[in-house]
C-alpha cells in the first residue's frame, strides 16, 4: 500500500513556472513508477507524465513535451513536476499517481495506476 500527497499547486500568471511535488509513504518506493494525471474543470482526467521505478525512462503527454519535467528522488520518496511556461490550459487539478514496477505505455492511463492522491490544484492566470 502507497500513500500518496501532493504539494505545490497554486497559481501563478500564464508563462510562469510552478513545481509539484509529491510524497509518497513505505520504504518500497523505488520498486514504483510514478506518474502525474490532471483534470480541468468540465473535462476528463488525462495523462501528464510519468516517470518508471528506475527513473531511466519518462513519458510525457504531447501537450506538455518540452515544458514539464517529470523526475524522482528515490532516497526522499518523493516525486517532482517541474512546470514551466506555463498556459491557461494547464489549469486543473494535478493528481500523483503509482503502480508497482510499471513500465511502458500502461503507466500513461488511468487504468494502469493503482494508487492516486488527493491532488492538488494549479490555477494559470491569463
């Protein structure tokens, strides 16, 4: 069992950066991968980015390629997510997510994480 919780949101003016940050409770943490969701208001929840147990492989969903940075710290448990330029569009509430061992195209669907934060909420000002 994995406990997971989110740090960082906030808002912040369109351009901008913000930094993530997720916790995550055991001492197995290196044997997950780990993985960001958002949803935005009145839309479905959808892929961020991801990042396998061993840290040697990220996933990114296209919208946020070359903007966000997905990284991990495995001797902390911890997680990051590092914005920047950041658009209105990003705004949403940003989810932490793990599975054990992922790898892979799996890690970039809901369905292919077994446990999630609460989230945290990132407001982009236009």
């Amino acid at each position: 069992q994995v406990q997971l919780v989110e740090s960082g949101g906030g808002l912040v003016q369109a351009g901008g950066s913000l930094r993530l940050s997720c916790a995550a409770s055991g001492r197995t943490f290196s044997t997950y991968a780990m993985g960001w969701f958002r949803q935005a208001p009145g839309k479905e929840r959808e892929f961020v980015a991801a990042i396998n147990w061993s840290g040697g492989s990220t996933y990114y969903a296209d919208s946020v390629k070359g903007r966000f940075t997905i990284s991990r710290d495995n001797a902390k448990n911890t997680v990051l997510l590092q914005m920047s330029s950041l658009k209105s569009e990003d705004t949403a509430v940003y989810y932490c997510t793990a599975t054990k061992w992922g790898s892979g195209s799996s890690l970039m669907k809901e369905g292919g994480m077994d446990y999630w934060g609460k989230g945290t909420l990132v407001t982009v000002s236009s």
